[in-house]
C-alpha cells in the first residue's frame, strides 16, 4: 500500500480538469464541441501519444462491441480512442481518483459516457468477475507495479478464454542507473523497471501465450526528435503533457529521453494470448 500511495501521489495535480479546459480554450477549442483528437494532445500519457496508441491497435487487433479492460487507465485517452474509433466498451481503472473524475469528465464532454467509464482501484485487486472481459491492455503502467506476477494474474483472471491482453510499457534493456525524477517516478522508490524476458516469464506463469513483441526504442527516439525540432519552431503550446507533469515536466521527459538514447531502456509492446 505504501508504494501505491506513493505513486498516486506522484501523480496528482488538485485542479487537473479546470487546467485541461483552460488549456484547451487557449488552443481555441469550443469545449461544448470537443472531439476525443482535440483532447489527444493532453490524455495520451505514453511515449509517442496517440501515433504510438493506433501503432498498437494495429497489432492489438480491436473489434466493435470488444468488453476491453484499460488497466491503468490514466486520464482516459486510450479508452476513449478504443471507444471512438473501434466501437470497444470500455472499463478503466486507476489508482488515482482525480485521474479518473478526470477520464469520466472528459468522455461525458466528448459524448463517449455511454461506452466509457472508468473507477478508481487497485491493479492488482481487480474488482471485477471472472471472465468480464474480451481484451486488456495497459500502457506505461509496470513500471509503477512492483509485483507485476500479481498483476498479470488478476487481468488473467478477469479475462475470457482466448482473450487478448496487450501492453505497451518502458522495460529494460540494459543495466545502469536511471535518472529522476520521469513521468512515471520521482525516484526509485516508486520504479519498477523491468526486462521483457521477465515480463515474458511472469506472463506465461499467469496463464498468457505471448504472440508479439516489439522494441520500439526507435520509434521512441523518431518521436523526441519531431518534439525538438517543432518546439524549435513554434515554441511550447498550450496543450501538452507538460499540463498532467507539472513544473518538473521538462526535467522528467530529459531524464527518460536520456536513459533511451543511452540504451538503458525503452518502451516495448507485448501482445498476448489468454490461455483456454
């Protein structure tokens, strides 16, 4: 509990909705004719954002009418792509309850409520049933979860039969110290950074049959690249990830940025089969 309340506190903001809206009114959005790509900017809280989100659908495979667990759900920006887009229904959870007042908000004002909904919980105590889903996926959440055997066996057990389970997350590839604070940590405390042979280990001992496995630290390095080069350019602009970080938003996003270019880490999509 100690490192859960240590990372939901990492987390939080105290008036995250009201400096989204603000945000998005100075980028000149009518916020009563918002879309779910106005809000990508902001609510994609992952290396490559929303590129790196339908980079992964490719290969996740989502079809309309899909019961589909978002696993660390964040702000929603995932699950309302799914939503939109796939015609999936779609159930977060979150250990932050300002990030989900917040996904519940912004799926009302983009007109998705009726199939988005998210709570606040525990990944690793699911509050669902047996079998309540057809697919899962979380996005840049084990690096926060130190007892990732735990997690991978509560979504194998809220998973139907042959569902899918995809994850995109910073995993290592090399040993070395990381630098703190990153997007996900303010120190080691609360990071729990692993290699994929591990995550493929504890999957398999959950009852998962990985099928794909992608290193997408080039990808990664393309997008830091495409940031520069249009903050060279324009400047920062009101909607961003720099909202959702805070005032150390600059130094976290180096941090990480380094330690990929380094070769010491890098995000890596896994996608994976529930076992009959």
């Amino acid at each position: 509990m100690e490192v859960e309340q240590a990372v939901a506190l990492h987390y939080a903001h105290g008036s995250l909705e009201e400096t989204i809206l603000d945000a998005l009114t100075a980028a000149g959005k009518d916020l009563n004719r918002l879309t779910p790509k106005d809000l990508a900017p902001v609510d994609e809280f992952h290396v490559g954002g929303r590129p790196a989100t339908i980079a992964f659908a490719q290969e996740f495979g989502p079809r309309p009418g899909m019961r589909l667990l978002d696993v660390g759900c964040g702000l929603g920006g995932a699950a309302r792509y799914f939503a939109h887009e796939h015609g999936c229904r779609v159930t977060g959870i979150d250990l932050s309850e300002e990030y989900v007042n917040v996904a519940n908000a912004l799926a009302a004002r983009v007109g998705l409520d009726a199939r988005v909904s998210c709570e606040q919980g525990s990944v690793l105590a699911l509050p669902f049933e047996p079998e309540s889903f057809d697919g899962a996926y979380m996005f840049h959440v084990g690096m926060n979860v130190e007892d990732k055997s735990r997690l991978f066996a509560e979504v194998r057990r809220v998973l139907a039969p042959s569902g899918l389970f995809g994850i995109y997350d910073i995993m290592r590839l090399a040993p070395g110290e990381l630098s703190f604070p990153v997007p996900w940590a303010s120190g080691p405390e609360s990071s729990f950074v692993a290699d994929a042979a591990s995550y493929r280990r504890w999957l398999e001992a959950a009852g998962f049959e990985v099928l794909k496995e992608r290193d997408r630290r080039d990808f990664a390095l393309e997008v830091f690249a495409q940031m520069r080069a249009r903050g060279a350019a324009a400047g920062p602009g009101p909607l961003g990830l720099h909202i959702v970080m805070g005032a150390s938003a600059g130094q976290k996003v180096k941090n990480m940025i380094g330690d990929i270019s380094a070769g010491l880490i890098a995000p890596t999509e896994m996608i994976c089969r529930a076992a009959k």
